[in-house]
C-alpha cells in the first residue's frame, strides 16, 4: 500500500446565501446548507436550506435566482436523468414530508408527493417520471409523476431514520441506509428487501454511487463512526474502509471515480483514495460544520455548503499531483 499522509490545504470562492460575501459574524443568523446538485452542465450549482432552493452560478457562486418551495424546511435535492427536473425534499419534523418537483430551468412548480408522515431526507431518481424518497419515518416510497395521491411503492425494512438512498446503473437496485446503522439493498420493482449490511457502528448519514466502471457496482457510506465504507451491494460484500479522524457528513465521488470527497463537521473536506483507502489531502472549506458536498461533473473542483448558508468552491488536485 502507497504511504499517502501528506495533506495539503486548499480554499475557494465563497459565498453566504442571503448575505453575498458576509461576515463571519453573520453565520449564525443563516440557515445552513444542506444539499447541494450541479445543473446540468455544471455551469449552475443549486443549493437547499430552510430558506428554500438557490440557484448560483458557477464556478463564480454569483446568485442567479431563488424558486419558491412549498416545504419551509428542504433536506434534499436531485436532477432528473434528462436534467429537465429538479426534485427538492423536506418537511416538518413529527409532522410531514413532502418531495416537489420543479421544471428546469424555469423553475415551475410541476408536482407535489406530499404523503410522508416526517421529513424526506433522500431523492434519488429511478427515470424521468419516477423517483424514490427516503423519510425520517422510516419508509422509502417511489413515486411517479402521472399519480402524484399515491406511491408506486412502499418500501419498509429500516426501524429508524432513512437519512439516504441512491440507485444502481441497472435501473433495478435501491440502496438505502439510515440511523439503524444499515445499509439495505432493495429490488426496486417489487420492493422486496434482499440484503441487509450492518458493519456500521453508529447512524449512517450519506450514500453515494461510484461513477460508472468495469466490474460490480460500487456505493460508498459515510457514518457518524467516522468511517466511509464501501460496498458492492449487488453481492452484498463490503470491500474496505477508512476511518476518518473526524466524522464525515456527507460524501460524492470524484468524476475519475478513484478518489471520494468527505464535507466533515469541521469544516474541512477530506479526499479519499478509494483503492489505497487513506485521505490523500485535508482542504479547508469553511466555518463550522460542513453538511453538504458534491463534485462538479468535469472540472476538478467541488461545491461544499453548510453552516450560516455558506457555500464555497474548492479545487481539487488531480491524483497526478498528489504527494
């Protein structure tokens, strides 16, 4: 194994959502970030907080627009396959949960799931017309967009919170994990649980797919036990891991699907190499936790947003440069 434990540190542009480039003193007063999508493109970055759904253009983080959200608090954000759809998650806590979906770019008000009994926390898209929705209580329900009173389907298997969920290349396989430290691997079709991996030792807050390679698919979790694990769900294995000296909150892939990008609750992103399983750099990012991080489709560079309604771009070096 390669020794890799030099770390560099790095920081971009930055912006606070409602405050341009505020002060540091203005934090507090913001609501944080808490998902964040690439348009397609990548030439717009959409962000979610309690203060609704952003639109910022990128690489500059100059504000272009805010679409107005039926939900007070968002959790989640994912483009449709074809990038004509934007799906944005939240809700109440104890109370509801509701996915909308907008056009894009217009922005338009499309459909409305709203049949959770908590917040949605996770949306992944199956096709077009139809997407999964993660929930604090503790259900998984797919819905399509010609019936927007009832779910497709119903999946039910997690005791606790479902904090996040993602979909295989085959179109036939959900992975979902939660605060009952599992990570579960579903037939999308039918609904029917056929794996079910508990090595995590505390709540699991994030999934993310690796970008399309040779061999089984691969899906990374990131836990509050401070590790990221990785997984080939399909044949239900956990291939390796690394622990982390801080927890990690939310994790993406880089496009060259050999390193993973952690936001961690100091602010700072580390950068895993996949294969050797050790954090390559430690970058600075911004103040305070960091809860929401994803990696531009063809730049080497990432968005990361999180406390007082900070996002911020930062460069990432390409495993060429890395000591």
């Amino acid at each position: 194994m390669m020794n890799r434990t030099r770390k560099s540190i790095a920081v971009a542009s930055a912006v606070v959502l409602t405050a341009g480039l505020a002060s540091q003193r203005s934090f507090a007063a913001e609501p944080p970030v808490t998902a964040i999508a690439f348009a397609p493109g990548g030439t717009a970055v959409v962000a979610v907080s309690q203060s609704g759904l952003h639109v910022f253009g990128w690489p500059d983080l100059k504000r272009k627009r805010s679409i107005k959200t039926a939900a007070a608090n968002l959790h989640c954000v994912a483009f449709s396959p074809n990038g004509k759809l934007v799906a944005a998650g939240g809700g109440n806590p104890s109370e509801d949960g509701s996915v909308e979906v907008f056009s894009w770019p217009a922005g338009e008000s499309v459909a409305m799931f709203a049949d959770h009994a908590d917040s949605v926390r996770s949306i992944a898209w199956s096709d077009n017309s139809k997407l999964a929705a993660a929930s604090i209580d503790r259900e998984i329900k797919l819905w399509n967009l010609e019936n927007q009173e009832n779910a497709a389907l119903v999946y039910k298997g997690h005791s606790r919170s479902v904090n996040a969920i993602c979909l295989l290349n085959d179109g036939k396989t959900l992975v979902s994990a939660g605060v009952d430290q599992s990570v579960r691997v579903w037939n999308l079709e039918s609904a029917e649980l056929t794996r079910s991996l508990s090595q995590h030792t505390k709540p699991i807050r994030a999934l993310a797919l690796r970008p399309a390679t040779s061999g089984l698919p691969m899906v990374a979790s990131a836990s509050e036990d401070r590790s990221i694990r990785l997984w080939q769900p399909t044949i239900g294995r956990m291939v390796r891991y690394v622990r982390l000296d801080v927890e990690p909150l939310d994790i993406d892939w880089l496009k060259d699907g050999n390193r993973i990008v952690a936001a961690c609750v100091d602010g700072r992103v580390r950068v895993v190499d996949a294969d050797e399983v050790q954090v390559t750099q430690t970058l600075a990012a911004i103040e305070g936790w960091a809860y929401a991080i994803a990696a531009h489709p063809s730049d080497d560079s990432i968005a990361v947003g999180g406390r007082g309604g900070q996002l911020r771009r930062v460069r990432i070096a390409s495993s060429e440069q890395t000591p």
